[in-house]
C-alpha cells in the first residue's frame, strides 16, 4: 500500500526546525526566566509588526485569549454574545463560563457567521459579537464593525484559525475592539504546547489585557480587578518566535496545496457530488483547513480512511445543538445552514509540506470513490 497521508503532520514543519528550537529553549533554560519574561516580549513584538495589530497582549491560550476580553468587558448573567453555531466549542464556551448567554447565529455558504441572521438575532441584551475567521477566511469585518458601532456592541474577532488572513488588505484582529488567536500545534503558527495572544485595538484595552492575564494587577500583590492566571510560558514565546520566521512560508505551501484541490476538484468533474470552499471577495484565505462539502459524507470517510488518507469532521454537532449548551436556549432554534454543514463537511489533509503528487492521491481517490476506477 502506498504511504499514508495524514490529515495534518505537524512533524514535517518542526522538524526542520528542531535543533534551531532547541538552541533557543536551551536559551530560556539558562536564563531561568520561565513566564513572560523578555522572550514573550520579544515574541509579542514581532506578532505585532506581522499582523499590524495596534497591539499584543500573549496568553496562555486561545480560549483564555477569548475569555480576558470578555471579563474586561464585564459579561456577565442577562448578558448576550452573539456566536456563530458553527464553530469550535471555545468560541461559546467562554461566554457561558461568565454567565453570559451565548446567542447562536446560523452561517452562509463560506461556512462563516450570517451577517442576515446575525442583526436578526440582536437584543437590548445583546452586548457583544464574536465573528469566527472560520477554517482562515475572514468574516466581511467591515460590515461587522458598522453593525456593532451603529448599537454599540463590542466586537472580540475569533482569529484562532485565521493569523495572517485579510479582509479588503488588512488583517484580521486589527477591526475588532479584540482579536483572540491560539497557537495550538495544528493552527497555522503551532507552538509546542498551549499558547494565545489578543490583540487590542487601543491601549486602555492593552492595559486591561496586561492586567487580567495577572490575576488583575499592575503591581505585583495590589489587584485592582478581578483577573486569572493566564501568562505566556517563555519557552512556548522562543518556539513561535522561530516559526514565526516561516509562516509567510507555510501560508504559501497551503495556498499551493488549495489552489491544487480546487483545479483537480474541477478537472475531475464532481461538481454534483463535491462543493469546494466558497471564497468570498477581497479576501486572502489562509486555509487552515480545506473544507468541502459532499454527498455520502461518511461513506467518502470510510472509503478515504481505508485507503490511509486522514480527514476530520470539523464540526460534526454545532452548538447550539450541544448539551452544554442547551440551558441557555428559551425556545428550540433552527439553523439550517448549520445543520446542513453538520451533515456535509470533510476537511481534507491540509498542511504545508505536503506534496503535489498527495493532493492528486487525495483528489483520486475521492473521485474513485464517486466514480469508481
Ligand atoms: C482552536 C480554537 C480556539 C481555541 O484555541 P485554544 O488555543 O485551543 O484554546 C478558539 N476558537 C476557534 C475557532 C478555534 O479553532
């Protein structure tokens, strides 16, 4: 049997770089400064002259770089935050940890947040909004933005699939009153472990971000709000600020790898039985997944999976159909769109390094699948 191929392979970009890595977690090592620290800084810097983001605050995680923000901003029971269905679990989940009520809005055919359903779905109580880039494409932030101003509602972008994708030339996390980004191993900048930044648009904000990541201090032992601990480890700042070098790179790679599905996608003809990513206009897609939708979804799965090609459901159950979530529901809410994708959705392997020659596999394989050999 030919070699597998792995949904993601976060060896063939770590390898590369693993003695330069080790150098520099020697580095922190040796300096004994463990958390924050001038790594962290250093890496906060150059996060922020990539993105063009007024300003960079690094957290433990992309969870917590979605929650800090929200504590800033005081959410809290009665309060409503309008959230994308579908989405990873973090993007509800930290409205709900405060108390707050997530308010589930349905997605358009980029598999983003519906702007339609989204003013639809705005209360006395609605207090915020958390756009997810969803899969590296942007959500049309300037449309968002003159929704939010003109009722005064405070935009936190969820860029944790997104770093580096750009809406009209600007980048994500630079519209938003807050950007939260994560660095989990399979997100386009992974670091080794746990790692997130938020992005604030001014510096009162920077400055809450800086104090609530301490458990709400400026000076070590004087707590002027309630924080948490959320601070960057310094050996997690050294790996990303390597990789960093590189994501201009790696975004390159997976642009290549997506143009190439969507040129053998076509060429093979399954344009009843496969719908590729729908791109909207005056954006630049980072394409942290390659998310189709197709007909016998399952089916194709099994038959990818039994000829060693890795692909994932992202997401199989949207959120306002999980459990955790179905307290905060008055009455049953139907998203069709949503549940639709629920139904739909295979994200093929997706990941810099990854040959030509095994995006034709992949594309072969899935025709075989519809069309037989
Ligand atoms: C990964 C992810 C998060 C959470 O990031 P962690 O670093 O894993 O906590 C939040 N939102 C979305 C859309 C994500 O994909």
């Amino acid at each position: 049997m030919s070699q597998k191929i792995p949904l993601i392979d976060v060896h063939a970009q770590n390898r590369p770089l693993q003695e330069e890595m080790l150098t520099a977690m020697r580095g922190v090592l040796e300096s004994g400064a463990f958390i924050l620290g001038p790594e962290v800084k250093a890496f906060e810097d150059e996060f922020r002259a990539y993105t063009k983001v007024p300003h960079a605050i690094a957290c433990a995680s992309g969870s917590d770089a979605l929650l800090l923000p929200l504590m800033a901003a005081n959410i809290a029971e009665g309060d409503e935050v309008l959230v994308p269905s579908f989405t990873f679990y973090a993007t509800a989940g930290a409205v709900a940890r405060l108390g707050g009520t997530p308010v589930f809005v349905d997605s358009d055919d980029t598999c983003n947040i519906s702007l339609v359903d989204l003013e639809k779905k705005i209360t006395p109580r609605t207090k915020a909004l958390i756009p997810v880039h969803l899969f590296g494409q942007m959500v049309d932030m300037d449309a968002v933005m003159k929704i939010a101003r003109a009722k005064n509602l405070l935009v936190i972008e969820d860029c944790a699939q997104s770093i580096g994708a750009e809406f009209r030339g600007k980048q994500c996390g630079a519209f938003g009153d807050y950007g939260a980004f994560s660095f989990y191993p399979t997100k386009n900048l992974g670091a080794i472990g746990d790692a997130g930044m938020v992005s604030a648009a001014d510096t009162q904000k920077a400055e809450l971000m800086n104090m609530i990541r301490v458990h709400g201090s400026k000076q070590r032992y004087y707590h002027e709000l309630v924080g948490t601990n959320s601070r960057l480890d310094s050996l997690q700042a050294a790996v990303l600020r390597i990789k960093l070098r590189h994501l201009r790179q790696y975004e390159q790679g997976r642009e290549r790898v997506a143009a190439l599905y969507t040129r053998l996608f076509k060429n093979a003809g399954l344009s009843e039985e496969i719908r590729l990513p729908v791109v909207g206009p005056e954006r630049k897609h980072v394409w942290n997944q390659y998310t189709v939708r197709a007909k016998k979804r399952d089916a194709l799965r099994a038959h990818l999976g039994g000829l060693g090609i890795g692909s994932e459901i992202y997401y199989p159950l949207a959120m306002h159909k999980q459990a955790a979530f179905q307290k905060y529901l008055s009455k049953p809410v139907s998203l069709p769109v949503c549940e639709a994708l629920e139904q739909e959705v295979l994200s093929l392997p997706m990941y810099p390094e990854l040959a030509d020659a095994q995006v034709e596999r992949v594309v072969e394989a899935v025709r075989g699948f519809f069309r037989g050999k």
